[in-house]
C-alpha cells in the first residue's frame, strides 16, 4: 500500500487545478484584449478577484478541519488592523453584521453613562445602503436623516447643527462608493458634542483623507468582503476599534452570543478566573464561559474566510490601485460628453482637470484620494432621456450597471411601514428637504471599477454610452 500523499503534494495540485480552471478571475494586463468579444462578452459591475494561493489557503484550512474561527482568524484581525491602522480589528461573517456589532456594543451596560439608550438618536444619510440604518432601528435608536451632495454622495454637513437634539449620541455614516466623506467636519462636530463616530467604511477600504487611510477617525469603523467589496472572502466582514480593549469585548460579547468571557472558541480560561468569579445571582464559580451580559448573536465566519482574507490583504494595494486608475481613465474618456452627464467628485474637490486627467484641490484643503467602489454618472436636467433608459441600454449591452444601492432610503417601503407604525421612530429635517438623495435616486447610475476591468473592458463601456447619445441625438 502506498504511503498517503503529503499536505503539501495536495496543495500544489490544488494550485495547478486552481490555475487551470480559475484563471478568468486572476489579475490581469490593463492592455490584455484577450477573451473579449464585444457580442458576448459581460462587463460586470463588480466581481472577484482572486489566484490559485487563495484557493489553496482555503484548502488548506479544510485540511486542517478546524472550521470554526480559529488561527487563520487570529492571524487575519491582526494582520487586517496592522494594516489599516486600527487598535484592534474583530472579524464577523459580513459587512451588515459588522454594522449591527458597532451599534450594539455602544448599547452596553458595560458603558455606563455613555451607552445609548432607547430613544437616543442617531445622525445618518438618507441616500445610502439600509443595514447603515437597520441597526439603529433595531436597537430602539432614532435614525435622524441628513441629505446628501449629489456630486460627492456623502453627507451634506451643513445638515450637522439643524439635526442636532439633546438626544444626539452618535453618527453613523458611510464613505459612500469610497469617496471618504467629510471627516474634519464631521470629527469636528462629534468631538464638540461628545458623540460617537462609526465610519461604515465597506465600499471604501484602501482610500486616503489627508494621507490617511479611511476607518480609523471613528471609535469603530466597519468593513464587507462580499465578492463586490475591495477584498473578498466570499462573505465576510470587520469591527475595527480604535480604542482601547474594553471596546473590543463588547464586539466579540455581541458577536459570540452576548458571552461576558472572551476566551477564543476552544481555549479554555486564558485569565485563570473560569471557575472564581461571580456574576448576577448565579453561583459563585459558575464556568464564565456560560455566563451572558448582553443579548447578543452567533455571527462568526469560518476559518477558512480568513485563510483566503490573509491572502486578498497582500494584494489588497494592488487592488485600489486598479480602481483608482480604472475610475480616472473612465472619467477622462467620459469628459467628452459632459454636456449630458455629470460626474461624482472626491469630497473637497473643486473640480477635474482634463489635460492632467486629475481631481483639482485646493492646496489648503484636506487631500482626498478615494478607493472607488464605481464611477458614478448623472443625467443632467436637460436631457431628453431618463436614467433608466441609460440604465436599459447599458444593460442591453451587457453591461451591469447599479443604483446608488437603496435610492432615497426614506422613499423606501420598509421606511413608510415604519412611520406608519411608529411616527417617533425616525426623524427628519424641519423642511423636509431631500433634494440631493432624490436626485443621486432619480438621476444617476454606476458602473463598475474593480480591478478585473481592463481598458478593453472601459472602452466598450464608453463607445455603449456614445451610441446610447447617438440614438438619443
């Protein structure tokens, strides 16, 4: 009988099967033309991007069979906040869960005085994607709705003061398509008040405001790896804590089932207090790995999500990189039909300079270099087509192409339910004014920018856009 082949003769077959059979997905030459058909290839607006090292760390995990959070779990929160310059990143099974995490931890007992309390309000966007407000509402907060520019996506801080109430605790934002909003401003106003700021930082990880990465100017920030996302692990997300590691408990208590002990799953009594303590009325020396403090959830991911995350992190400069290029080679070559459409700009900037294909900012302002998710394009009033018929023609030539993700979220459904039920469980403006997330609702789309879009790729998107004009001439 033959001796069993060895961990690593699997994992290099894996490889060779991996590039053989995976190799759409890997990163290819901004110039290659190969495999595309302008009458049957699909421009995806987003997608994975991924080589057979990623297929082999998951494999690898599944080998081992340890399936439950683990090492590569251990190794990839480190990893991730060494990196985005966190003080500690706790890993979750999405983006929307990350989200959920961040809200509810700052309900906490174990935060005294500064926990939030039913009622107590919450300063968001109206024009974003809703699991930013379903946590808000889910905890008994009060989403109170800023509008948004159309031109940046992001909060129109002006908005700040008139939604300001003896009930504010906190804002929670996102940096919307990974254009970072306007964190002096809204640091500025958070500090002034006492209130806590989350950065929703899933369509933005890898962009700069002033030199610095994007999530660590709130006391958490949150991220997704859907495929979509900058990294993916298939499904996945991270609570990043800037602060210190009382925070990061009450994200692992919400995350692990509202547990008050915080030993990893399958290491027992790391402080040496298992059997000694007392909590409640339970007995003295009840195993603490028992013992609840929050009414939490179960939303870890698997080992093997972070096995492939420790790979997608090296690639992860690479990836923005291709985004930024991507974003700017659309916006240069789109400037030709500016009289029909306009296009988003990075927070601060004043405007586009075609000759240096560049964003203009003023020297005195904070430098802003987003990571972006999509290129946003807006139809301008006085055209004779609408944003669906854009839509529908891109569609038609097999492009994909989203809206800014729930439109207006106050024009949503599930919103006129909830006002219908309850009147006091969101707020709004006095004037009621929410012009700028209905015009991104009514007037704009996005096409992709991810790094598996070479030029090719660009170029039919705008030659689709120049025959969608020439029909519409």
């Amino acid at each position: 009988m033959s001796d069993s082949p060895s961990k690593e003769q699997i994992l290099d077959l894996i490889q060779e099967y991996a590039f053989a059979n995976h190799n759409s997905f890997s990163l290819k030459d901004f110039y290659s033309t190969k495999d595309f058909d302008s009458h049957t290839t699909i421009v995806p607006y987003a997608g994975r991007v991924f080589g057979p090292e990623e297929v082999a760390a998951a494999s690898s995990a599944i080998l081992d069979f340890w399936l439950t959070l683990g090492k590569n779990g251990v190794i990839f929160e480190k990893k991730f906040s060494e990196y985005i310059g966190s003080t500690h990143s706790v890993l979750t099974n999405s983006g929307s869960s990350a989200n959920l995490l961040a809200i509810s931890a700052l309900t906490s007992h174990k935060l005294g005085d500064r926990r939030l309390l039913p009622g107590d309000e919450v300063i968001t966007v109206a024009a974003g994607f809703p699991t930013t407000v379903a946590p808000i509402i889910q905890n008994r907060l009060v989403p109170v709705f800023a509008d948004n520019n159309p031109l940046t996506l992001n909060i129109n801080v002006s908005d700040l003061e008139e939604l300001l109430s003896e009930r504010t605790k906190a804002i929670f934002i996102a940096h919307t398509l990974g254009n970072p909003f306007n964190l002096f401003k809204v640091k500025q106003f958070c500090d002034n008040y006492n209130l806590y700021l989350i950065e929703d930082n899933c369509d933005s990880l890898g962009s700069l405001y002033n030199n610095n990465l994007t999530g660590t100017s709130g006391i958490f920030s949150t991220q997704s790896f859907y495929p979509p996302h900058h990294m993916t692990l298939g499904e996945g997300g991270m609570v990043n804590i800037n602060s210190d590691s009382t925070y990061k408990r009450l994200i692992e208590s919400f995350r692990d089932w509202g547990r008050d002990c915080w030993c990893p799953s399958g290491i027992d009594n790391s402080c040496g207090n298992r059997y000694n303590q007392q909590f409640g009325q339970l007995p003295h020396g009840y195993d603490h790995k028992f013992t609840y403090s929050h009414f939490g959830y179960n939303l870890k991911p698997l080992d093997l999500q972070a096995a492939i995350g420790i790979v997608q992190l090296k690639k992860l400069d690479i990836f923005s990189d291709c985004r930024k290029r991507n974003w700017k080679y659309l916006r240069k070559s789109l400037h030709q039909f500016s009289d029909h459409f306009y296009f988003a700009l990075p927070t601060h900037s004043t405007d586009w300079d075609q000759e240096k294909g560049d964003y203009i900012f003023d020297p005195q302002s904070p430098q802003v270099e987003p990571s972006w998710f999509g290129f946003m394009i807006g139809v301008k009033d006085n055209c004779k087509f609408t944003k669906q018929e854009l839509s529908q023609f891109l569609d038609s030539r097999r492009i994909h192409n989203r809206m800014l993700f729930g439109g207006n979220i106050l024009r949503q459904p599930v919103i006129l339910q909830e006002l219908a039920k309850n009147p006091g469980s969101i707020r709004m403006k006095k004037s009621m004014d929410y012009s700028g997330a209905d015009k991104i609702m009514n007037s704009s789309l996005f096409v992709g920018t991810y790094p598996g879009l070479r030029k090719v790729h660009l170029d039919y998107i705008c030659d689709t856009i120049k025959d969608f004009l020439n029909e519409h001439d």
